[in-house]
C-alpha cells in the first residue's frame, strides 16, 4: 500500500447560502486569494496522480477559474444530496482506479501540506479503509463529533443528530477523509439517508468499515486548520488567520511590521530582510519588495516590483509598475500601468505616472501628470507639468532626453521630444520639438497695467464713474 498512487478529490459543489452571494462558496477570497486555491496548494505535495473537483453550484464560474489548471478533471454533482452522493459521483471518473483517494473540502482552506501528508502517511501505515481528519474544539457546535470505542473510532454523528451528551464531545470530524478506492464506491451506494436532513453524508461509512471489521484510523489537526467557510464572517475569520500566518512568517524572515495587526500582505507577496513595514500597508497580488526598503503607512502596492532601499511614503498608490534601487515614491503618489522608476529617481506629491519610465536620478516632485513618457536621466519635471498623451482618438508619446529641465505648469503635446539637457520655460506649451540645449519659451511679455486695481474699485464703489 505504501507505493500506491494518491488521488485527490476536492467537494466544490456547495451553493453556500449563508454566504448569501451569487458567487459560488469557493470563489470567495481569503486574503484576497479564492479559497479553493488554498486547498489546492495544501494538495500539491501529496504528487496526486489524478484530481477530481466536483462541482455543481456556479459550475460553470468555478470551471473558468480553475481552467488554467490542466490537470484538472471536472465532475458535475446534479442534484446536490450531500457529501456522499458528491464523492459517487466520481465514480465513473475513478471507479477503476487503485490506491489512496484523499477527500477535501472546497471550502476548508486553512488545513496545511502538513496535515495533509500525514493523513496519508498514516492511512497508509494503518492498512485502513478509511483515515479521519479531527480536531479538538472549545465550542464544537455545527461540527459533527467523534464517537470512540476506547482509542478506536466508533461512528461520526452529525450536530443535528446528536444527543445532548454526544453534543459535549470536542473532538470533532473535519470532513477530511483519506480511503481506499477498493471498495469505496460499493459502500457508497450502500449508505443510507438516516438522519434528520434527510441526505447521504460521508461520516456514515465510518460506522458502516467498523461495523464490517475494517480499520478506521484518525489524525488529529489543529483547531484552525478545519474552520470551514460558510458565511460572511467565517471568511473575515479565515483572512485574518491567513495573513496572521503570512505576517508571523515575514517577520521571522527578518521584516519588520510595526503594527502586524494592521498590515495586509497577500500569500505570495515576497518581501526583502530589513524592510520596515509602517502600519496599514497593503500589499497585494505578485508583489516583490527587496531589502531594507521602507514602505510609509497608508501605500497600497499591487502587482508590483520594488528594489532595495526604495522608500514609498505614506498613502501612495503603486500597481502593475517597477520601482529600481534607492527610489523614493510619494507622498500621494499614484503609479500604475507598468510605470518604470529607475534607480534614485523620485516620484513626489500628488504625481501620477502611467506607462512612462523615468530615468536614474530623475525627479517629479510635484503635481504632474506624466503619461505614455519617456524619460531621461537627471531629468527635472516641474510642479504642474502634464503630457497631453490623448488626441482624441489615439496615445502619443512624449519623449524627454537626459538633463533636460521642464519648467513649472508646462503641457507637453504628445508626440513630442525634449532634447538633451534642453530647457522648457515655466508655463510653456510646448506643442514641436525642442532640439538639446535649447530653451523653449511659448507665454507672452509680461505687461504690468499701473493703478488697474484702483480704477476698478472705484467703478464698483461708483457705477456712474
């Protein structure tokens, strides 16, 4: 038995209605990733020969989701007459299989590759025809408990079917099951529809192996590892764990969260030593940060790839872009749509960039938009600075070359170049090319009107002067 294949089945059928969504149960996201993903990264190390999901509810949104996943095969459980119909329902699917099928629920996306390793180890070990997941809980309630015969487990009795004493028991069943494939189908269609909501549940079998004479083992999980999601607050409940488990991780790898409580960081996201993390961050998607940045409170980083010693200060907003070494972002500062800062530019106050790289040494300190651009090196773009990147129908691209300077509320019509080390005066609209070391200038003489301001007062104080 120790070398026979593994394979894994995963319930993903469920409507959820607590949740109250039209979105199926296992689309819902933990710590902003769907849950179901959890469970399939928990099954990745077991090297499954095969696995199955089985869905029903929303089938068609969780097989788009899951579609990128090749090796997945889809099972349709119509109608939805709980969890014993929905594991008969791969029957024509693995049927004919042998060896070890491990059971999942679609929406327990808590329990680790560990637990799910030993699972198999020990079904394995135990010669069993089935292996149960259970865990002991403060407050049982909704789960069914574990009846034993001394250490050996007897049968699963549901919450609702329970007697007051059997509803004091702790030990609790997950709804994680390892069994052998042998046999499996044919007890399946055996069980029976006995208890109080009137469906075929797994649990049953337990009662049904030991009744037979065949071994049930157990393995016992921690309590947070079997939360199911079945509402609106569990979900909040199983984020708040994910990234609990995320932060204690980070901070052992040597980051610093100064209020962990308050820092969202996403599964995935990697994070450098000796970066410093000030309170309320977010951190989101496939985010890399190096080494001893420090990311100011408030930022919010999606998608995003930052070197070392960047500093992002406080409520700036950074998607889908690439920040280089010893960069500083901000305050206010919005990049998006694949923004390129090279090394020691700076993006300041109230700047926005969108698909525009600005060069090494660059800065941008003050209330510019800078769109569809190309930047130089040592480039200084003036406060109130646009690129007109939009005709109408079509982005044009403004291009400005090393050293150039770009004075203050000046608008670039797209498509234009700034040439090296070329000036632009304060207030210019630069619509034609500026060749380098050139200064263009597009405002008028300043004319000064002497008295303009009395003459007026007077005309409002007396219409008739």
């Amino acid at each position: 038995m120790s070398d026979s294949p593994v394979h894994v089945v995963i319930l993903a059928a469920g409507k959820g209605t607590r949740m109250k969504s039209s979105v199926p149960k296992v689309l819902h996201r933990v710590a902003g990733v769907p849950m179901i993903d959890y469970v399939l990264s928990a099954a990745a190390p077991v090297a499954a020969r095969s696995t199955t999901v089985v869905i029903g509810h929303g089938a068609d949104a969780v097989r788009e989701y899951l579609c990128r996943h090749s090796d997945l095969t889809f099972v349709v459980q119509e109608p939805q007459l709980g969890t014993g119909h929905a594991l008969l329902a791969t029957e024509p699917r693995l049927g004919r299989e042998v060896g070890t099928l491990a059971l999942l629920s679609g929406d327990v996306p808590l329990l680790t590759p560990d637990t799910l390793m030993r699972l198999v180890s020990t079904h394995r070990a135990a010669g069993a025809a089935a292996t149960v997941v259970t865990a002991q809980l403060p407050d049982p309630a909704g789960y069914g408990r574990v009846l034993r015969s001394g250490q050996q487990i007897a049968r699963i009795v549901e919450d609702r079917d329970a007697t007051p004493e059997e509803r004091a028991i702790r030990e609790v069943n997950a709804g994680i099951y390892a069994f052998e494939i042998e046999g499996l189908f044919e007890a399946l269609r055996r069980l029976a529809a006995a208890n109080a909501q009137r469906e075929y549940y797994l649990p049953d079998l337990v009662a049904a192996f030991v009744g037979a004479g065949r071994p049930v083992a157990t393995v016992s999980a921690e309590a947070d590892e079997i939360r199911g999601v079945n509402s609106r607050a569990d979900l909040e409940s199983a984020s708040r764990l994910v990234r609990m488990r995320t932060n204690d991780a980070l901070m052992a790898s040597g980051v610093t969260l100064e209020d962990a409580a308050t820092a969202y960081i996403e599964r995935g996201v990697q994070i450098g030593p000796d970066t410093i993390l000030h309170p309320h961050v977010s951190l989101e998607g496939a985010t890399s940060i190096g080494s001893a940045c420090e990311i100011h409170s408030g930022a919010r980083i999606v998608n995003s790839r930052l070197g070392n010693r960047v500093v992002v200060h406080n409520h700036s907003v950074i998607t889908d872009s690439i920040i280089e070494d010893d960069a500083q972002v901000g305050p206010f500062a919005r990049l998006r749509s694949q923004a390129v800062v090279r090394p020691r530019a700076r993006v300041g106050n109230f700047v926005e960039m969108k698909q525009t790289e600005l060069g090494a040494g660059s800065k941008a300190m003050h209330l510019a938009y800078l769109g569809d651009s190309t930047i130089g090196e040592r480039v200084n773009i003036g406060a109130g600075t646009i690129t007109c990147n939009y005709d109408g129908e079509r982005k044009q691209r403004t291009t400005i070359e090393d050293g150039a300077f770009i004075g203050s509320d000046t608008q670039l019509v797209a498509p234009v170049t700034v040439g090296r080390d070329a000036y632009v005066g304060t207030g210019t609209t630069v619509r034609e090319d500026v060749p380098a070391g050139a200064l263009a200038v597009s405002a008028g003489r300043q004319r000064n009107i002497e008295g303009w301001v009395d003459r007026r007062r007077r005309r409002r104080e007396d219409p008739r002067s």
